[in-house]
C-alpha cells in the first residue's frame, strides 16, 4: 500500500491482489464496507466538494479506474497500468462471487441502467449470482420501500453505478441499516467492459486529462 495525496485528496493505491485480500476480509465482516472506483472527474469533483472528498477519503478502498491517476501519483510500474487498464480487481473479484454463488444486487439512478450494469457485469464475468436489478428513487418517501426490499434481498455484493454525489447521500442515510456486505460504487460514466470510444467522448476525456494535469501541478506548487 502507498499513500497518495492529490489536489488535496487522501488517497491510498494498493496492486490487486492485496485489494483482493482486503475485499475478503470485508466478506467475513458485519458492517457495510465500502468500495470506490475512482476516475478524474471523480477527483476533479471531490476537489470542490468537501462531502464528496470526506467520502472518498473515508471509503474502505479506492480503485482507479483511469491510469492518468497513476501518472499524476507518479506511479510508473508496468504492473499497476496494465491492472488499471484490464480492471483487472473487477474481473477477479467477479469471478470470486460467481465461483462461490455469492449474491449481487445491481443498482442504479435508472432501472434501464441497471439492465445496462447487469449486462456488461455478465459480460465481464459469466455466472454471476445476480438477485437483482433496481433504481435508486429519487423522492426519500420511497427509499424506505427500496432499503426494506434490499434487506429482504440480503445481497452479499451490491454493485452501484450512478453519479456520486447521489451514491454519497444514498449511503449516508442507508448505510447503518442497508443489510448488504459490499458496497461497490462506480462513477456514472465508468464501463465495466471496452466500448469504442467515440469521438466526442475522446476529446471530452483528453480535455479532462489536461485539466486534471493541470489542477495536480498547480497544487503540488
């Protein structure tokens, strides 16, 4: 493990298999754990919100899912980017819970994007125990209904993919009674399996990237 900081964000890399190991332990655990993907806009976020920074910060482990964190971290092993790049922790803790049928719920801010998650989660690993597919709702009239069908479920995993100023407030209400053992959180724009990237999503991440860049060396001034 190494402790990182950037644009003033606590933040800790760990190679794959000792996140593997930590996420095991977190299996045979009572409390909710949680689990973050992390992504530049997701840094570039948590840099100008504090609820969003304290979560982050506050996550039982944080994964990248850009390999420009690893540059800006200064991380230049081989290793580390191809684990990056492959997401390579998913696929193996995947292929974990379909091996020992481990139960996973999929969430998200849409239940057609939940069947989206679900698919790709399929795609990336074949025999996944999934209970479940749900929407986040909006109005907290509802969300004792979902947290009571959750618990009902009692999935092992719950994999989310929403934006995460929406998963922040969802855990911050739910967590102390959400009856789940994993909590992974993926960024709204996070795929779990390759797509051709289009031109105006390259040109909008290589923008990013610069401005990422740019905010990490103004900060390290």
């Amino acid at each position: 493990m190494k402790k990182i900081n950037l644009l003033g964000i606590n933040l800790q890399d760990r190679y794959v298999k000792e996140s593997l190991d930590v996420a095991e332990r977190f299996l045979h655990e009572g409390a909710v754990h949680t689990i973050l993907y992390i992504t530049i806009p997701v840094l570039l976020e948590a840099g100008k919100n504090e609820d969003i920074k304290e979560w982050v910060e506050a996550a039982d482990l944080t994964l990248w899912g850009d390999t420009e964190i690893l540059k800006a971290a200064e991380i230049t092993t081989r290793n580390r980017h191809r684990e990056v790049t492959e997401k390579e922790f998913l696929q193996n803790f995947l292929h974990k819970m379909a091996r020992t049928h481990k139960s996973v719920l999929v969430l998200s801010d849409s239940k057609e994007h939940a069947e989206v998650l679900k698919r790709e989660l399929l795609e990336l690993q074949e025999g996944i125990t999934v209970v479940g597919t749900m929407a986040i709702p909006e109005s907290e009239e509802k969300q004792e209904e979902v947290i009571n069908e959750i618990n009902l479920i009692a999935p092992v995993v719950t994999i989310a993919r929403m934006p995460f100023s929406m998963q922040q407030k969802w855990i911050a209400q739910t967590k102390s009674y959400m009856n789940t053992g994993i909590w992974i959180g993926l960024p709204e724009h996070m795929n779990c399996v390759w797509k051709k990237e289009m031109p105006l999503a390259k040109m909008w991440r290589q923008i990013l990237n610069v401005l990422f860049n740019r905010q990490v060396n103004k900060y390290k001034k």
